[in-house]
C-alpha cells in the first residue's frame, strides 16, 4: 500500500509540475528570448565567462568550419574565443538577430533566427537553430547550430 500511495504522489507531483510548465509557454518563450539576446551582448562584448553561464556543462556546437561537432561548455567557448580572435582591435562590427522563432515544450525550447554580421568589409548571414533546457529554473544551451550564408529572404 505504502509503494502505491508512493507512486501516486510522485505522479501528482510531476504532473504538477509538468502543468505549471505548459502553462505560460509564452512567458517561457520570453525567458529564452532574453537569454539569446543576453549571450550575444556578452559575445559582442567579448565575456566569454559570461557567454559561459548561459551554456550548460555539456552543451555542443556545430562547427561548420571544421565539420565536426564541439562537446561541453570549454569546447564550445573555445570555439568562440577563435571566432572572436578573428576580428581586429577597432575594426567595426555589427551583428544582428531578425526573424526568431521560440518553440517550448516542458522544460525544453528551441529557437530559430538568423544572424547578420558585417565586419571588416565581409557581410554573412547565418541560419541558427539553438535548443535550451531549463535547469534550476533558468535556461541553458544545451545545443547550437550555425549554417553560414544563406540567401537574404
């Protein structure tokens, strides 16, 4: 009987909680939203230790440079520092985000958008599909994923 009753309240319990994250899918939208922006102003910033507290220990990147897939939060800010050591002391860069998409499904989100980056003469657009999960009630990238130069829409 004890087992029983235990069964039941742990599905109380996780029901509980799976409803009250289904229930303001908007407002976890929003979170993910500010938590890309967040990283990008701490990329363009060059804060790599704060680009870090968005990520989760074992998040991964596609680097479509190399064709190979970057695995854990090092890895990937590595990766970043490399990108960021490509740009010159005052050379003028501009980067924006257009067109995001924030889907949430419990504790899990993904988010389509493009990136548009000019510096130092050279103009990209790149593709980006990035996926979250909530731990302790904040959200992490756990993946991200970048395809380069694609046409303008």
């Amino acid at each position: 009987m004890r087992l029983l009753a235990s069964a039941f309240l742990t599905s109380v319990v996780v029901s509980c909680s799976s409803t009250e994250l289904h229930r303001d899918p908007e407002a976890s939208s929003r979170q993910v939203v500010e938590t890309i922006m967040s990283m990008y102003q701490a990329f363009q910033q060059a804060d790599l230790p704060k680009v870090g507290k968005y990520l989760s220990e074992d998040s991964t990147c596609y680097d479509a440079t190399q064709s190979v897939l970057l695995i854990g939060r090092k890895a990937v800010l590595d990766h970043f520092g490399a990108i960021l050591a490509q740009h010159k002391p005052g050379e003028a860069w501009e980067s924006s985000i257009e067109g995001m998409n924030v889907t949430t499904v419990g504790e899990l989100a993904y988010a389509t958008y493009r990136v548009r980056t000019s510096a130092g003469g050279m103009h990209s657009v790149a593709a980006v599909t990035h996926v979250f999960q909530r731990r302790g009630g904040v959200w992490l990238a756990i993946h991200l994923h970048r395809s380069w130069n694609i046409p303008p829409k």
